[in-house]
C-alpha cells in the first residue's frame, strides 16, 4: 500500500490518522504542493485532479479523496469502527466531518490562497480570507458537537469527525484563530491527542515536514 501525501495536508493527515489507527504502515511518498510537485505528469496519472492524497492498494488500484480512503479503510479494516453503528448517529458524524472536509478546508487551501494571491489580494488579506473559513466552519462545529457525549466529537471512541476535527485545527491556529473559542471541540482534540495514532500523524512528525 502507497499513500501518496504532504506533511502539511490536512486531507492527507487525516488519512494518516485512520491508516494509524487501522494498524497500517503504507509507504509514504511525499509531493510537495510548494513546489507544485502535486501537478507533474507522474502524479496527474495517478490523481488526475493533482491533490494529494491519494492511496494505493496492494493490488494497484487508486482512491482518491479523504472521506472515500477513510471510509474505503473503515470498510475493508473493520476495526477499530471510525463510524458508529447506527444510521443517526453515522449520519451526524458524515455532516459533522463534511462541514470541514467539503466546506472548510476547501476555500482555505493553497490552490485557492494562492487564486486570491493572483488576483492582487495582499498577504495579510488573503491570511484574513483563511481564518475567516476556519474560524465560521469550526463554530458550526462546535455547535454540532455541543449536547454530544465525549471525551470525542461523537461518543467514547474517535470517528471520522474527530479525524477532520484535529488538522482543521492546526490549520486554524496556523492562520491565528483564537481556538479558545471552541471548548467543545478542544476537548475532543486533547482527547484524540492522547492516542499514539493521532500523535504519530501529525505534520511535524513525518519524514517530509520542513
């Protein structure tokens, strides 16, 4: 199994966290999307869209996209369950995870930064552009994970929420949200960091990270 990512992608280090989790040790090959490494032909080949990640099965076949790997994963590695058992409570965590995957971290990722920088936007704006994204998809966040049981975003293990939850955090802080803001969902953050899988798939642990 490959898993082809970047030390800084949020979407590839939540399929760290699940291949962690799961027990599996692909190899890692890095792009750097700095360098625009993601769009060479080689990798085009492989992810047409020239985004990382993109998983590779044993027997060669490519996943694309964070949630389809994961749920793939979930699905083919059973155990540890990312998603709970029954239809109410998978779909809270589907919406819970899509807030940040589908709607968040899209408008706030270098492709787009790197649009606003093309269209004249001056550095501390196109910087105001990401918190903003980050810091009004985590208060819907929080709001819908608010009422929920804990330590987690959904109950007493980690799912998929939690696996979009940690690196949409990081990439919060990075941009200078104040966090502090979020209670509910820090609390599910310490908590999934206290898991050797969450800590060993973070960017500043990986072979690329700058």
């Amino acid at each position: 199994m490959k898993l082809h990512g970047y030390f800084r992608s949020a979407a590839a280090y939540r399929v760290r966290i699940a291949l962690n989790l799961k027990g599996l040790r692909p190899e890692h090959l890095p792009h750097h999307l700095r360098k625009g490494e993601q769009c060479a032909p080689a990798y085009l080949a492989i992810n047409p869209q020239g985004l990382v990640p993109a998983l590779e099965d044993d027997a060669g076949a490519v996943l694309t996209q964070s949630l389809a790997i994961i749920e793939w994963l979930d699905e083919t590695y059973p155990e540890p369950a990312l998603l709970p058992g029954d239809a109410l409570g998978r779909a809270k965590v589907r919406a819970f995870a899509m807030a940040l995957a589908c709607d968040t971290h899209p408008v706030q990722n270098l492709k787009v930064l790197n649009r606003l920088r093309q269209l004249g936007l001056p550095e501390e704006k196109v910087t105001e552009w990401a918190a903003w994204v980050n810091r009004e998809g985590l208060t819907a966040c929080e709001a819908l994970a608010t009422g929920e049981k804990g330590p987690f975003c959904f109950g007493a293990t980690p799912t998929i929420a939690d696996l979009c939850l940690v690196p949409q955090l990081g990439n919060a802080r990075r941009f200078g949200v104040d966090v502090s803001i979020f209670p509910r969902l820090l609390k599910a953050e310490a908590a999934a960091k206290e898991i050797k899988a969450f800590a060993d798939a973070a960017p500043d642990k990986q072979p690329d990270a700058e």
